[in-house]
C-alpha cells in the first residue's frame, strides 16, 4: 500500500485538472459569493487549526460524518494540514445549497450509492466510521466515478480557496503549499508611476481580520 504522504501526492495530481485557471476565472464570482455566505455564519471565536462548529445546511450528519472522512483522504491531515482542518466540509456543504445547487441532487444521489454499496460490502458500516486504510482502499475502486470527481473538486476548492472567502480556515491550505500571504511588491512598478507617493500596500489576511 502506498505510504500517505504518496497518496497525498496521487490524489492532488490527479485532481489538478479540476483546479484548471480557466474554469476557476470563470466560476469564481459565484464561488466567491457562496463562501463569503458561509464565512458570515462564523460568529463562535476561532481556534488554531479546527474550524468552529457550524449547523449543516444541506448534509445530513451521518452524510457530513461520510463526506468529511472522503475529503480526509483527498487530502489527509499529518505533518501538514488536511481537509479537516481547512474545513472543506463546510465549503461542500454550502456551496451545495448555493453556487453548486443545480449539483445538489446528483451529490445526494452518488453519495446514496456511496453509502449503501460500502455497508453492503462491510456489513453495514459507514464509511466515516471504517479505518482510514480500509477508506483509502474503498476510494481506489471508485475514484473514477462522477460522485468523487465533484467531491474531490469541492474539496480542493474549499482547501485552496482565501480566508475570507469561507474556506482554507486560518489558512491551512496555503500552510499546505508553503505559501505565505505577504505582499512583497514595492513602488515604483515601472515608468508611468515612479513619481507617485501614495501607495498603499494590500494588506495581509492577518491584517484584514485584525
């Protein structure tokens, strides 16, 4: 079996293409809006690196238990932050009621049949309750399918998404790429603004939440 961190590896490489700049451009004004809907409804005080509760507003808690744990092996909590720290259930289950509704029915549909093929297979088990290897090999045999295809898809976007859009909670996901929110521009750009005084630098995620 694969280790973890060569899993980490495959899942999100094979989930790049879903993160393309293209379809992002195109769908982030309505992404955008659902998540900066999501974050309004954080009014309980952070911690450092698991979100607070929230009330599910289209997952069941047994489906949220489900997706959640999928999400875990898309990208699994370790020596860096996951799916679960970054909070990327509460992205999925918004964006389901808002910017991904017109998907709404097909999640709940692929995730039935999620659900009941694996407790038929582990005398009726969920899947959020099975050992992560027993989860990351079940995914193996259904990776191909429409139903993980848009979870994956959700997952990432609610990893890598900013802050103060509802997802990437404390900015775990950037934690994730190494990335670091600093603007490290200075004036002047170029010819045209050289002489110009009143540049004000963009602030830090840190500092917009201060």
């Amino acid at each position: 079996m694969d280790t973890p961190e060569s899993s980490r590896r495959g899942f999100l490489q094979s989930g790049g293409a879903l993160l393309s700049a293209g379809w992002i451009a195109a769908h982030w004004p309505a992404i955008a809006r659902s998540a900066e809907e999501a974050r309004a409804q954080l009014s309980t005080p952070v911690s450092m690196t698991a979100p607070p509760f929230r009330r599910f507003e289209f997952l069941q808690p047994l489906e949220a238990l489900d997706v959640e744990a999928i999400a875990e092996q898309i990208v699994p909590s370790g020596a860096t932050p996951g799916a679960r720290e970054a909070g990327a259930i509460h992205f999925i289950d918004h964006s389901l009621v808002t910017v991904f509704d017109w998907q709404a029915a097909h999640f709940r549909a692929g995730l039935a049949d999620f659900q009941h093929t694996f407790a038929q297979a582990h005398s009726g088990s969920a899947f959020g309750h099975a050992a992560p290897a027993l989860q990351l090999d079940y995914l193996r045999g259904v990776d191909h399918t429409p139903f993980f295809a848009l979870v994956r898809q959700l997952t990432l976007l609610g990893m890598f998404t900013l802050p103060e859009y509802g997802g990437n909670y404390r900015q775990q996901g950037w934690k994730l790429l190494g990335y670091v929110d600093v603007h490290v521009f200075s004036p002047p750009f170029g010819y045209y603004d050289a002489r110009y005084t009143g540049f004000v630098p963009y602030p830090t995620t840190t500092e917009r939440h201060s």
